[in-house]
C-alpha cells in the first residue's frame, strides 16, 4: 500500500528511535539517506499502520522533552492492546503509570527516545 501520511520526526539517536518503533509498532527500515546531522533520514514502514510512513531526520539532543518538539503535540495510534504494545517498546523515557490491580486502561501515553509523546488507544 502506498504511503498516505509520512510522519517527519527528529531523532538525536537514530538507531533507538528505529528500534523504539520497530518494538512499539513493527516498523522496519526501508531507505537511508544521507550522512551525519543533519543530513542523514531514514524511512520507516509497518505493515500494522499502513500508508502511515516515518521518516526520521538526525538532529542535535535537545535540552527539554516532551510534547512541544517541532510544534508536535502528540501521535496517536490505535492498537489491540495498548499496555502490552507500550511494554514491548524500547528505549522508552517515560511510560504513563499503571495501576497493575485495575482493568487495562483504554489508552496509555509514553514517550519516545527523542522526547515526543505517543498514545496507544484500544482499538
């Protein structure tokens, strides 16, 4: 299926930015560009999103994260089992606490390695 929506994101750390949507949502690597920052990208494709693309743009660390990079608010993506999908992840900041006593919640938010906010909701 052909792309519909790339998602452009910077990433301080290319490789824990793949391996984080890789174990998130199964995106693989499909192109690689360029060399260094910031010149170098890399083009991610799932086939559990489809025509959803993201394409990550090497850049320098930045000193704040969360939800404001890039004017950026969030991502949301809509999935079976957002806790066991947000468990999966790696090289996760942060993950919204979970009482493990309650029933799952119906979405959680975590954040990626270069700080931007990703919800999982139950599909």
């Amino acid at each position: 299926m052909p792309s519909t929506c790339t998602i452009r994101l910077d990433a301080a750390n290319l490789d824990h930015t793949a391996e984080f949507w890789q174990s998130l949502l199964g995106y693989e690597e499909t192109a690689r560009t360029g060399s260094g920052t910031p010149m170098e990208r890399r083009t991610l494709v799932s086939e559990a999103v489809p025509g959803v693309t993201i394409e990550l743009v090497a850049c320098l660390p930045r000193p704040v994260i969360g939800s404001t990079l890039g004017s950026l608010r969030s991502l949301r993506f809509t999935v079976r089992d957002p806790l066991g999908a947000a468990q999966q992840a790696k090289h996760t900041q942060w993950i919204q606490p979970v009482d493990p006593a309650a029933p799952p919640p119906p979405s959680i938010t975590l954040l990626d390695p270069s700080g931007y906010r990703v919800e999982l909701a139950r599909a």
